[in-house]
C-alpha cells in the first residue's frame, strides 16, 4: 500500500507529469516580460483610442463621414481596409469596423508570433530550454506556460481595449460593440498563437519561427483584400476576415469568432502532438546544409552583417514596396474623399503642392518614410544582439577591428534604409500613376522617397551614438522613430505646433513632389548624421563588451 502511495509521487519528483513547472516558468516569463506585455498592451490601446478620437474630430460631419464611406467603397479602399459595412450611415463605430479594427488586428498577431517565439523556440535555440528541461520541468510545460502567458496578454488586451472604447464617450461607440471589438482582437491574437505554436515546431530557429508565422500574417491579409474585392469567399479563409465579418459596431455578430477559436484549438493540438516527436532544440523541417566552405565575401565583417540581415531587409523591402503600392493606388480617389471634409481640407492646404494630389502624395511619403526609419533601428539593434549573445566577443578576438565589425552592420542600415524609401517611394508613384493618370509620378515619388534619407540616418546615427555610450539604452532610439511617427501622422490634423514639428529630423525634409527642392536641410541632417554615428564608433572602440 505504502508503495503503491509514494509512486505517484515519486513521477512527480522526476518530472513524469507533462505539465510539471507550468507555474513556475509562467512567473519566469511574466518577470521577463513585465515592461514588454505592458508597452504592447497600452500602446495599442492607445492609439486606437487616439484614432477613434482623431475620426471624430476630423469628421464632425454626415457630410464628411459620407464622402470618407466614398472612399471606402472604392476598390483601393476595399483592398486597404475591408469590405465595408454601414456605409449608407457611416457612423463613428462603422469606421472603426472598417478602418481600424483590421490593422490593430495585424499588430496584435505580430505581438503574440513574437512573445511565443521568444519564450519557446528562441529559447531552445540559446539552449537555456535544455537546461531548464534538465530540472523537474514535464515535457509540455515550455508551451503551455508560453501559451498562458501569451493568451494572457491578449485577454488583457481586449479587456483593456473594450474599457478604452466603450468609455470613450464616442457617438455610436457602444458598450456591446466595444467587447465584439475587444473580443475580436483577441480572437485573432489567439490564432496566431496557436500559428507561432506550430511552426515552433517546425523549424529549429526562431527568426525562421517568427518569420513562417508572420508570412502567415501576411496571407491573411492578402486573401482578404482579395477576397473582399472579389466574392467575398476567400475573406473566410482568413483570421482577419473573420475579425471583420463580426460587422462590429453595425451588426454586431459573435459567431465569427468562433472559427478562430476553433482554428487556434486545432493548431495547438498539432503543436502538442508535435512536441513528443522531436528532440529538445530539433524542428520537423531538418536545417538544409550549407557549402563546406564561406566564400571571401562572407569572411568580411560587412558579408557577415548582411548574411545575418538579408532576410530582414527582404521583408522590408517587399512590405514597404506593396504598402506604398496600396496608398498611391487612392491618389485618383482623393479629391472625392475629401471635397466635402472642411477639416482635412484646412489641413491639406498648409502641405506645398499645386494640386490636392501632389499635397496628398506629400503627406503619404512623409508617413511612409518616419516608418523606414522603424528598419534602421533594427538593422542596428543586430550588434547589440550579437554582443549580449557572446558571438561577438570570438569574432572580435580575432584579427578583426571594432570599427570594421560595426561599421558593417552600419553600411548595411544605411544602405538597406536607402533600398526600402527607394522601393516604398516607387510603389507609391506606380499605383499613383495609373490611379491619377500622372506618368510623371512614376519619376517623381522615388525622388521624394530619397529626400528622406537624411532624416533616416540620423534616426540610425542616433542609435549608433547609443550603442556606443550606453549600449544599454539602446533602446532609447525608438524614441526618436515613435516621435516622428505620432508628429507626422497626427501633427498636422491635431495642429501641433512647429516647433515640435522641427524637433522630429523628418520635419525639415522638403515634402516632394509638390514642394521645391531645398538642399541645405538635407546636408544639415547628414552631417549631423555624421557626427552620431563617429561618436557611436568613438565609444565603441573604447568600452567593454557587455553581455547583458
């Protein structure tokens, strides 16, 4: 009897219960994650409170509300933002239906693939799971405590996002319209949990996790903008069309979620099942061997920084191109869109330009290029990931230069932030072009796209200059990025004054195609580019590698 009483208690001892530990790496994860969950959490928070807000100011007016559901209804704005509902009375609610909730949606899965792969299959990578796996730690517990964790945030998220939204005050922003909304966001940041989940298990890195479940991002939103252009029948092939087929705030229907629930269930039954058929640090998909040899581009510091970087750099560069193809396609759209909205007219005005399209096309180059400059912090954020993992300190033993090490992850920043403004600047001006019946903005719009590579290597300067003298802060640069994100996109329609206006490097850009050419601003913003970054590689060669 006595025996039969201390076996179960002895598996236990051993770590025979799958979930053995689940508590104890769920406090790890949340301690980790204490400043990141939050900042995620509030950020989207805010600025789709800040969106809502903004709506309501810009369009005071049926009129304006009409003219912008106009807009909406074109086959550019289907493909951009969804379907459309409640177009015949576009109320506040609708809006937020049709234009916000589908993009606050794609940030909410790329918050959830990259909290789940950085506690699950990055870990594996670094090798800490097998450490941690040799405790008293059951097989399942890594996923499962990821999957609390993650799931966690996202209920918070909608929780938070429901209180934001119906406490808001908003005209037809309703109590039971904002938990389908909060409900909604949540739905969908479950699935691609459960997404990140699986392809986990797939491959035995985690960019490669990260990146299968963020091209699977990226699929959603490309079958329902052509689903929703054509017969609506590939929209319900996608996580994101099912958030938008709630019809929130206009019809307000729940059972569409349930397809995401049960999509998210029948991954995370994979994802389990998969985890007691491979090794701990092993993926199903086994590594595909390299040559036997690095060719002598790759034995160089700048080879290597790009070898690690390429991908990166791919995605940017396909993104921001197809994004900037997807705003120039509204250039021939809006003069309809606004012609009865007096305030985005007002606004409109104080941008250079002859017509309302050269100032529309201003005003979109000027957003795309604040989020290129998201790519050049990045790019210069992979030194510093290289140095805390403790691969930079075999190389830098060797008969390679601290300058020469930097230096390469730099040339390929600048140079890769120079690609992404050319590629977003000549997707914008070939849409455009066909969308205005303007050749001319073919040649136009990637000019206007290079006038901003200036204001792009100071934001790169900046976190160099960071790297350098507090490695540790560098996370401060993305100050400078979010800065001139909310100044550009929101400065004008909340009329900030100039001068914070001037404080952002983007504001002293000329605003191309419709502005004049003004070449000392840009020299101005090189040479202060200059400076940082000879700072940034000042400092480095005379500080201490760190490893955390």
């Amino acid at each position: 009897m006595a025996a039969a009483t201390e076996a179960p208690a002895a598996a236990a001892l051993r770590g025979d219960s799958t979930l053995t530990g689940t508590g104890t790496l769920v406090r790890f994860m949340l301690r980790r994650d204490r400043i990141r969950i939050p900042v995620w959490i509030l950020a989207l928070t805010l600025s789709t409170l800040m969106t809502a807000s903004n709506l309501r100011t810009t369009y005071a007016t049926a009129e304006g509300r009409q003219s912008r559901a106009a807009l909406v209804d074109s086959p550019a704005g289907i493909a951009f933002s969804g379907p459309g509902y409640g177009l015949d009375d576009y109320t506040y609610g609708a809006m937020l239906a049709n234009e916000v909730l589908g993009f606050v949606a794609i940030f909410v899965a790329l918050m959830s693939v990259l909290l789940f792969t950085r506690h699950t299959r990055t870990e594996e990578e670094a090798g800490r799971a097998e450490l941690i796996r040799a405790s008293v730690l059951g097989r399942h517990a890594p996923i499962t405590a990821a999957l609390i964790v993650v799931g966690g945030a996202n209920v918070g998220l909608g929780a938070l996002m429901t209180l934001a939204l119906g406490g808001s005050g908003i005209e037809t922003v309703t109590w039971p319209g904002s938990l389908l909304f909060g409900a909604s966001l949540t739905a969908v940041g479950l699935f691609f949990t459960a997404v990140a989940a699986f392809t986990a298990q797939v491959t035995e890195y985690g960019r490669g996790a990260a990146g299968m479940a963020g091209a699977a991002i990226g699929v959603a939103y490309a079958l329902r903008a052509v689903g929703d252009i054509g017969d609506g029948a590939l929209s319900w092939l996608s996580p994101i069309g099912w958030a938008q087929a709630t019809k929130v705030y206009v019809d307000d229907r729940w059972w569409p979620l349930a397809l995401a629930v049960v999509g998210a269930a029948a991954l995370l039954a994979i994802a389990f099942a998969v985890t007691t058929r491979r090794d701990v640090g092993a993926g199903l998909m086994p590594p595909r061997p390299g040559p036997r040899t690095a060719s002598p581009f790759l034995s160089t510091p700048l080879g290597s920084a790009l070898r690690l970087q390429r991908a990166g750099l791919l995605w940017w560069s396909v993104s921001m191109a197809a994004l900037g193809a997807v705003y120039g396609a509204f250039a021939g759209d809006v003069q309809d869109a606004v012609g009865g909205n007096e305030t985005i007219q007002e606004w409109v005005q104080t941008v250079p330009g002859s017509d309302l399209t050269e100032r529309f096309l201003g005003v979109i180059m000027a957003m795309l290029a604040t989020v290129c400059g998201i790519y050049a912090v990045l790019a210069l954020q992979k030194p510093r990931g290289e140095e805390t993992a403790g691969r930079a300190e075999p190389v830098l033993a060797a008969a390679v230069s601290r300058t020469r090490w930097l230096t390469g992850h730099l040339v390929v920043a600048l140079a890769g932030s120079v690609v992404v403004l050319l590629l977003s600047g000549l997707g914008v001006g070939v849409t455009a072009a066909f969308s205005a019946g303007d050749a001319g903005l073919l040649y136009a719009m990637p000019g206007a796209a290079l006038a901003y590579v200036p204001a792009v290597w100071v934001t790169a300067g900046a976190a160099v200059a960071l790297f350098g003298l507090a490695p540790r802060a560098i996370g401060l640069a993305w100050a400078v990025v979010v800065y001139a994100v909310v100044v550009t996109m929101f400065g004008g329609l909340l009329q900030f004054p100039g001068w914070m206006n001037d404080l952002s490097p983007f504001g002293h850009v000329p605003q191309l195609p419709g502005a004049g050419m003004s070449w000392p601003p840009l020299l101005i913003l090189t040479a202060i580019a200059a400076a940082l970054t000879a700072v940034g590689l000042a400092a480095f060669r005379r500080r201490d590698l760190t490893l955390h």
